[in-house]
C-alpha cells in the first residue's frame, strides 16, 4: 500500500510540474497519469476510472481533472468532532 501511495506522490508531481502543458492539450478533461505519462483523457471520472481499470490495476494510475486553479487539486474538510480531554 505505502507503495502505491508513493506511486501515485509521483503521478500527482508529475501533474503539478507540467500543469501548464498539460492546460493547453487537456483543459476541463478528467487525464489519466500513470508512469510519467498521461494515458488518456475523459469527459467524466466516472468514465475514465471504468475505461481505464480495463487495462490498469486500481491504485496504480491517478485520475485528476485538469484545471488551472488550485482549487481542482485541493480539498478541505470540515468536521464537527469536539475533543475531549
């Protein structure tokens, strides 16, 4: 498991690093990373975690909808949880 965390660390690098061309090819699309490389684009998640488990094992390949915000990889939680000592 720690493995593939790592793995899909490098996947998500990879997409920071080149975040601007990958705007210009792939913008508002759902992009597939695994091994440095982005495999194919989708109009959905939904499609392309399905079209891609057909080839790929889950876990080894990153989904990530490619936008120029930051906001598009990055997510806050809020929780009502109240700590008592």
């Amino acid at each position: 498991m720690e493995n593939q965390k790592l793995s899909l660390e490098k996947e998500f690098q990879y997409y920071i690093k080149n975040l601007d061309e990958l705007i210009k090819k792939y913008e508002d699309k759902y992009i597939v990373i695994k091994n440095g490389q982005v495999l194919n684009a989708y109009e959905t998640i939904d499609d392309a975690i399905i079209e891609t488990k057909k080839t790929e094992e889950l876990g080894t390949f990153l989904v990530q909808k490619c936008q120029a915000n930051e906001e598009s990889y990055t997510q806050s939680y809020h929780s009502r949880v109240h700590f008592v000592h």
